[in-house]
C-alpha cells in the first residue's frame, strides 16, 4: 500500500480531550506520508493549531433517523467529497460523527475511536421514564442496523472503555489503544523549591469534572500548612457560578484561580507542581498524561479508566474514596519531602514518554493497515 489514505471525522475542534487528540493524530499521520482527509460538522476550530497539507472539509449534514426523511444536499455534498478522496479506511470521533458516518452505508472499514463510555449505547441508565432515555434507544436501535452495513472495529482508549464496549457488542470487534500527547511539548526544564504548593487542574467546568471537590482539597490543605497554597483551573463551563459562589464562601479567592479555556495549557503546566483531579468519571485522562510530561505528580480520584494511568506512589496517587483530608495530607507530605517530590517528578516524565504519539500512530497504521487487508481479503 503506497499512500494510504484516511479520512478522520469529528463534531468540531473545540477545546477538548478528543480534539486535541485527533488533531495530534492527523499531524502526526501527515508526517508519517499518511494522506488525511479532516471533516468537520461545524467550522469552529478553538485549538491553536497549523493545518498545513491536511485537507479540511466543513459540512453542516447530520445523520436522519427518520427514513422517510430526505437527506439535505449538504449530506450530498459530504458523501460525494468522501467518495471523491478514495479512502482506505475512515476513522471516527464522538458519536455525532459516527452517526453520519454510518448513514453513508459505505463499504469502507471503519475506526470508531471511543472517547468515553457512550450514553446511546446505555439508553435507560437513567430510567425507563425518561423521554430523552426513548429518544437514545431508537439512536442505538438505528445505529445498530446501520452497523451491519460497515466492518468497524472500536478503538478503546482504556481498559474500562473496552470493557464496556465488549458488554455491549458480541465478537472481536475492540482495539485496545491508549490515548497519546505530544510528549516534547510538555516537558519543561523549571525547577520547583515548593515554597508556594502550586496546583493545577484542567477541565470544562461541568458536573462531572468535581471542581466543587477540588476547593475542599485545598482548603483543608491551607489548614495543615502555613505555606502558601495556589490552585489554578483552567477550562469553562456552566458549573463557574457556582465555583465562584463556593470560593467565596470559603474565602479562598487568594488562593484559586479559574484562567478559562487556554490554548497553551503546557505554560500554566510548567509552573505549577501538582495536578489535582476530580472527576467521577474518566474515560483515560489526557491531561494526567500531559501534567506528568511536565514532571507533575498526579493526585486524582477513581475515574475508573484513569486506573490505566497512576502507579500508587510512583507518579502519583489515586482515590477510590472522595476524602479531601487524606488527598491534602497526601499532597503535604510529598511536598514536605524534597528528595521524594524530584524522584516522583522525574519518574512522571519518563512514564509519560511511553505514551508519545508517534509512537501511538505507528501503531495505529498498523491497526489500520490490518484492517483494511481483511476488508480486502473478505471482498
């Protein structure tokens, strides 16, 4: 195969996990002599990033569940440009993507790249009353016939979005393959004294995300030291009011600052020396990855696909229970031992480079080139 040729598909490029990711991805596929084809759902590119010999096409087409629903003729549009580009294989991200995708009924292999533990696939988890919960059942019910019509394999970014990928669809339809940064841009030379306790946290400040958590941490850190402490959170979202609200009643408004969406977030990453983290659920946790690049021991609650990551002790510690004072005292007591934070430091940085994305996309074009040949032996 002398050009292989992928075609990459998702919502948008807003500030996210997922978008960073596939965009770290095509790059990297594109020094590889990999062509791309990058369509996006809406033209909203939030991400600092050059697009330089990557092909971008914008449509606005959605997927129709409704059969007796006509196509618009952007959905034409998209079909005949995929068409045009003579695609090996297309890989998907986020289920929108992956809907309109499958609506193309196309004979090409597919990657549907697992971000999270997709609710569709989970219609009634919460009740069978819900309206919304029918609306998902008929999505799966649909995305379930559509799926018949393409060879598709799921590409699992953890052990716990794979298990739940397997006690949803029957054979060997899963791949196995953790997420991947660009390790280089993360690594930074600066030296912490830990005379200020500098945290760190990133992500959209939703329900999920436990920043509400995150303020409790630090105030009963505040408590067991006279040292300064400073959190920075990066990233927005509905929930802001609300962590305001609750920084201003603990008075800690000296003490936490909430930055927004940043492009650059490896700059707050190399002056800070911890990352704290408190999601509910984590599908994998791109940025532990990134913080332990730039040499930041990880504290973070159980994500459950997050487990993938912490090695207890080593590079950081993970937390079945949401205590704030044992995640507090853990914190201290690493900072309050030199010798142990520059050993955890220096560890973090060198099990961050197993997950370097070049080596990721070597990978990854084998699974695509594997799939393809079976796709080709099967016709």
């Amino acid at each position: 195969m002398s050009n292989l040729k992928v075609v990459h598909i998702i919502p948008n490029l807003k500030m996210g996990g997922a978008e960073r990711l596939c965009l770290d991805i095509i790059q990297a596929l594109k020094d590889e002599g990999v062509s791309v084809l990058l369509v996006l759902l809406e033209d909203k590119i939030e991400h600092d990033v050059d697009l330089d010999g990557i092909e971008v096409f914008h449509t606005s087409a959605r997927s129709i569940i409704n059969p007796f629903k006509k196509h618009s003729s952007e959905y034409i549009k998209f079909k005949e440009k995929v068409l045009n580009f003579k695609p090996d294989i297309v890989h998907t991200h986020l289920f929108e993507a992956e809907m309109l995708w499958k609506s193309t009924m196309f004979n090409i292999p597919t990657i549907f790249h697992i971000h999270d533990n997709i609710k569709v696939f989970s219609p009634f988890e919460k009740g069978i009353s819900k309206k919304n919960s029918w609306f998902k059942f008929l999505e799966k019910k649909y995305y379930l016939t559509l799926l018949k019509k393409q060879t598709t394999k799921f590409l699992c970014i953890s052990k716990d979005t794979e298990r739940y990928i397997k006690s949803k669809f029957k054979g060997d339809c899963t791949i196995l393959l953790h997420n991947a940064i660009k390790v280089k841009k993360f690594i930074n030379n600066n030296k912490s004294d830990l005379n200020v306790i500098s945290l760190i946290s990133i992500g959209s400040l939703v329900e999920n995300k436990g920043h509400l958590f995150l303020i409790d941490v630090v105030n009963e850190l505040i408590k067991l030291t006279d040292r300064k402490v400073q959190l920075s959170i990066l990233g927005d979202g509905y929930k802001k009011e609300e962590i305001l609200n609750k920084i201003k009643t603990k008075k800690l408004g000296s003490a936490i600052r909430l930055l927004g969406k940043v492009k650059n977030p490896e700059v707050d990453l190399s002056l800070s020396d911890f990352y704290i983290h408190g999601a509910f659920e984590e599908s994998f946790g791109l940025v532990l990855i990134e913080a332990m690049a730039a040499g930041l021991p990880v504290f973070t609650t159980d994500g459950r696909g997050n487990r993938d990551l912490i090695i207890q002790g080593e590079n950081g510690m993970i937390y079945k229970k949401r205590d704030a004072v044992k995640i507090a005292e853990d914190i201290l007591s690493v900072a309050n031992n030199p010798k142990k934070y520059d050993c955890m430091s220096k560890f973090c940085v060198e099990y961050s480079k197993k997950f370097d994305i070049q080596e990721y996309v070597i990978k990854l074009i084998k699974f695509y080139k594997n799939e393809i040949s079976k796709n080709n032996f099967s016709n």
